[in-house]
C-alpha cells in the first residue's frame, strides 16, 4: 500500500503461541535492526473510518516506532484508519528536490 491509497491493510498475528496456525509468513522489523519471520492468521484491507475490536487481553500496542500503549483484558480498544493524523514527509522526494534546488551544495 502506499500513502495515496484509501485505508489501509489489516492482520492479526498466529501461531502455535496462540493456538492459530498461520496461513503466510511475513518478514517484519519488531526491533531496532532486527528482521523475523512473523506468522499471520488473517489479514484484509481496512477501509478508511471502519473500527475492528483488539481482542481483549494483556498486551502492548505499538503506534509508532517510538511510542505504545499497554493495555490490560479491562481496557475496550478499537483502532482504524484515519487521515486526520500528522504530516507525512516522503523523505526521497525531499531530498531530490533539495538536490534539484542546490540546497547541498557547498
């Protein structure tokens, strides 16, 4: 998916860990510099303004890279897709058009 497409892709993670077999395995970054195999149970695309429940149980969702929120089986959390959130720089075409305008140069 890229950032020009309406909503975006949702999956819920498997395995013998949770009793799920997983259909499809992915590559997915889950730490700075580290790189894993991770198993999918299901996915689909999430249509922009659709909410889908987050089992509940004791977990920690990552938002970010930076930042996430632990919740416990008491908390009732939902997510979705939304527009409405931060800026978005596309870091290459910044730097080519700083490169175009000579912004790098000495």
């Amino acid at each position: 998916m890229s950032l020009e497409d309406s909503g975006g892709l949702y999956y819920r993670i498997g395995g013998s860990d949770r009793n799920h077999e997983a259909a499809k395995q992915v590559l997915s970054p889950i730490a700075p510099g580290i790189v894993t195999p991770v198993p999918i149970a299901d996915w689909r695309l999430l249509p922009e303004g659709e909410r889908v429940p987050v089992e509940p149980r004791f977990c920690t969702i990552a938002l970010d890279g930076e930042r996430s929120i632990s919740v416990t089986p008491d908390n009732k959390v939902e997510i979705g897709i939304s527009r409405n959130g931060p800026p978005v720089i596309q870091v290459d075409l910044v730097l080519e058009a700083a490169a175009r305008l000579g912004l790098f140069d000495a």
